[in-house]
C-alpha cells in the first residue's frame, strides 16, 4: 500500500534511486516492486516481530552504515498506530539531511520536515492516500495511483505449468480462496469458506483454488474436513494437491495449493485469476496491485486497508465494537465476520464475475 507513494517519489525526480530499508519479512514483497532500486534488511527492535537484542551494536552498526552511504533524504512510512520516532533518530545519527515522517508529538530536532498526524483524531484515510499525502508534503506525485507490483516471467511460466498439469480450462473462470490470516480477529470461519467453495465448485461449476502458507494447512484440512461433512462434495470432486514437483493432470474443480508457492508464484497466480476471496491480509493487496477483482472479508479491526483501484466487494456485518484494532476479538464473538452468510460471499463473487464478463464483451464490440 506504500507502493503508489514511492511510484511519486521516484516520478518526481527520474534521477533518484530509491532504497527501502525493510524488515526480513519484507524483503520477498519488495523485490517484486520496480521502483525499488536497493533493499536493505534491518530487523528494528522496535518491531514486534524482531527477535530480543543481547545489547544496542546493529542499531549502532547500521547509523554508521546509513552515513556512510550519504543518503540525501530518508521517508518514514508509519500507520497511524505506530511511532516514526526511533527511525527519526537512527535517520538524524546517519546525518540524513531531510527526514520525513508524519508524527503526533513534536519531534524537535529528528525530523527535518515534520507532518501533524491528523488520524485518528480529525479523520482516517485509506494508508494508501494517507502516504501519498506524505510524500506530496515535499512536492513528489504521481499521476498513477495504482498498487505497483510486477510479476517475474518465471513465477508467471511455473504457474502456468501448474495449472496446466492439474486441469485448469484457461476459458473458465479460476476463483483462488485465501482463508488464513495472521490475525485470529480477521479469519472467517472455516466452515463458511466450506460453504462458499462448495456452492461455487459443485453447484456453480466454478474452478477454484485454496492458497495459504505451509503453517495454515491445518487451516485448509479444517474447510476440508467441513466441506466433506456436510456430503456437499460428490466422491472424487475434491481432490489435493500432494506438494510434490510431478503434478499430474486432475479432474477436480477445487484444488489446494497451500504451502506450494512462494510470494512472486502467489502474485502470478491471482494475477492469472479471475477473482480473489480473501480475509482482509496481504495477498488482498496483491491481487489489486496485478489487476484483479477481490470478495474482501473484512473484519471491522481497522478502516484503513480496503482493496484499492481495483473492482471489489467488501463484507462484513456493521457491530458497535468496531474499530478495536486488535488481533483477538476482545468480545470474543467474531460477529464482525461470523455473521456474514455464504450466500452474501457467493452473491458477490458473481457479481464481480458478471462486471468481468460484460467489460470483456464491451470491449469486443
């Protein structure tokens, strides 16, 4: 979602390199984005995901790393929640001479051009505009305000082999299912992805493709499990995908491809797709940045990460805890989520389907 606003960084001035300083879980997004010139990896302790320091030396040894590459200025994209000032001041001890970054309290002498953070209290942007906003502070923008994402050659060719060999009909629609997400708050429940992938593969006809990480298997055999329970699926109509390299035709219209691909084989697939159906999690936004249309799950933890620029429907049942920004429900009742029916998540999906149709005819006429 930062991607639009160093588009406007590098648009403004087609001399200037762009470098992303990212954390180790960054690193396989940001090499799939051309106006990345250099990534750099730093696990910051600020980070909740970084692993506890024995003492202060890389926070040290990367200052002097900074300074000695004579950055002419550093941006520092934050959501609203979180505090731009340890950057600031690891930016102000590698000498960086102009330091951005939206921030609540003044930040005095860590940053050069300092923007009042106006959320949460005055009004929420999508984060997409609220960087672009940012960046626009020092005179860079963009024309083109879509997600920027560029998928390899290679991951497109693996990908097509993969469909190829497990029966996919290119003329057919192809719906990938995404069910997991980091945060417990943001998962609709599996036994509802049951019910949507059953009615859109056996009552539908549709293809459809279950993706996910190696560590939400368990999350996939529960839908599984719920779609065999309910005797939904005829004998031999779901079939899996053994994470293996000889991948042999199959007559199944649902498949999983959970823990096979990697993030740029990910991309390539919903980019070869007719249609996401997702939790509100990344590869929502990986869908928009290649152009295609999402069913976005959308538990009401956060307004700010909708799909952006690209046909969607978003879903979720309006609850007055909204807005908790947490990743357990701290009602302990997920109604956000749990009380949006499958058939409202199918109706979507076809109408999304539909609009693809009729822009596809428009076109041929």
């Amino acid at each position: 979602m930062t991607t639009p606003a160093i588009r406007a960084l590098k648009a403004s001035n087609p001399r200037r390199r762009i470098t992303l300083l990212t954390s180790s879980a960054g690193v396989a997004a940001a090499s799939l984005v051309p106006e990345i010139d250099e990534v750099m990896v730093y696990d910051a302790p600020w980070l909740k995901a970084t692993a506890p320091r024995l003492n202060s030396r890389p926070e040290y040894e990367m200052a002097e790393h900074l300074r000695l590459l004579n950055f002419d200025g550093a941006i520092i994209f934050t959501v609203y929640s979180q505090n731009p000032l340890p950057s600031a001041f690891l930016c102000y001890l590698a000498d960086i001479p102009l330091r951005l970054a939206h921030c609540h309290e003044n930040p005095y002498q860590l940053l050069t051009d300092w923007v009042k953070d106006p959320e949460p209290e005055k009004f929420v942007r999508h984060e997409v505009q609220r960087q672009l906003n940012l960046v626009g502070t020092i005179g860079c923008y963009t024309d083109d305000e879509r997600l920027s994402l560029r998928v390899p050659n290679e991951a497109l060719a693996v990908v097509e082999g993969i469909l190829q060999n497990i029966g996919i009909d290119k003329q057919r629609p192809l719906i990938v299912i995404h069910p997991g997400a980091t945060a417990a708050s943001r998962r609709y429940p599996p036994e509802k992805f049951a019910l949507v992938a059953r009615t859109l593969a056996m009552d539908m006809g549709m293809q459809v493709v279950f993706t996910g990480t190696e560590s939400e298997q368990e999350l996939v055999a529960e839908i599984e499990k719920a779609m065999m329970a309910a005797d939904a699926i005829a004998k031999g109509f779901y079939q899996k995908i053994a994470v293996t390299d000889d991948l042999s035709p199959k007559s199944a219209a649902v498949h999983s491809l959970v823990g096979y691909l990697n993030l740029s084989e990910l991309a390539a697939l919903l980019q070869l797709s007719s249609l996401l159906i997702s939790n509100n999690t990344g590869p929502v936004h990986i869908a928009a940045a290649v152009g295609t249309p999402v069913v976005d799950l959308y538990a009401l933890t956060n307004p700010q990460h909708t799909p952006w620029g690209i046909p969607n429907r978003v879903l979720f049942h309006d609850v007055p805890c909204k807005y908790c920004y947490k990743s357990i429900c701290p009602e302990g009742h997920h109604q956000c989520l749990s009380l949006v029916t499958p058939e409202s998540v199918v109706d979507a999906a076809c109408e999304l389907l539909q609009i693809q149709v009729e822009k596809e005819l428009a076109i041929q006429s």
